[in-house]
C-alpha cells in the first residue's frame, strides 16, 4: 500500500511501513514544514492514504470537502512512536482491504469508519 505519513506522526511510523515493504512518502524526512492544504492534496493527487494525528483533516475532508484517497486518524491516549506503530499494525492485520478511500479513527481499542 502507499502511505503518507504526517509530519506530526513521526520519522518511526514511516520507517516501520517501510520495513512492512510498503511505499512511504515522509513528511517529516522529505518535506518537513509543509502545510496541511499541500498534504491533503499531495495524498489525493499521489494516490497516498494518509496517515495522521491531526485532526484537522476532517474538518478538511468534511466541512471544506477537499478529496482524499484514504486518512488513518491515529486518537491515541498515548501517542509514543511504539503506540503508534503498534496501532497501525492492528488495523492493517484487520482492516487493510477497506482503507482505500475511507476516514478511519484508530484508538488503543477501536476502529472506527466514519461517514463517507
């Protein structure tokens, strides 16, 4: 799969996907300081889902209709690197056939699909 991961995600969570062989376009690494409306674009134009702890994304996606190839909203209570990465192994052990063009919400315990 292809992922953008959000520059507020981290370097940790791109790396892991790397090794899981998956294509990874880092904000951190490769263009760190750009703005939320070049992510959401870039991840649409690129055919990236997105990856993120920023919740402005959905106020993107919803009330400013940008469009989007899939995000993952990580909602952590504990957003270390490791709890992260241990997040997005679960839902992609168990989710990974219905991310293309869904909002998602990963906490530690559930997954949620929002509303298309």
């Amino acid at each position: 799969m292809r992922f953008l991961v959000d520059e507020c995600t981290g370097p940790v969570v791109a790396r892991w996907l790397r090794e899981q062989k998956h294509e990874v376009f880092s904000v951190y690494e490769e263009a760190r300081g750009i703005d939320d409306d070049e992510i959401i674009q870039k991840a649409f134009t690129e055919n990236w889902i997105l990856i993120t702890n920023d919740k402005d994304f959905g106020e993107k996606i919803y009330r400013e209709r940008y469009s989007h190839r899939g995000v993952i909203l990580l909602r952590l209570t504990d957003d270390r690197a490791g709890q992260k990465v241990e997040a997005i192994r679960r839902l992609l052990q168990g989710y990974a056939s219905q991310l293309v063009d869904r909002y998602v919400v990963v906490t530690e315990t559930r997954v949620r699909f929002a509303r298309k």
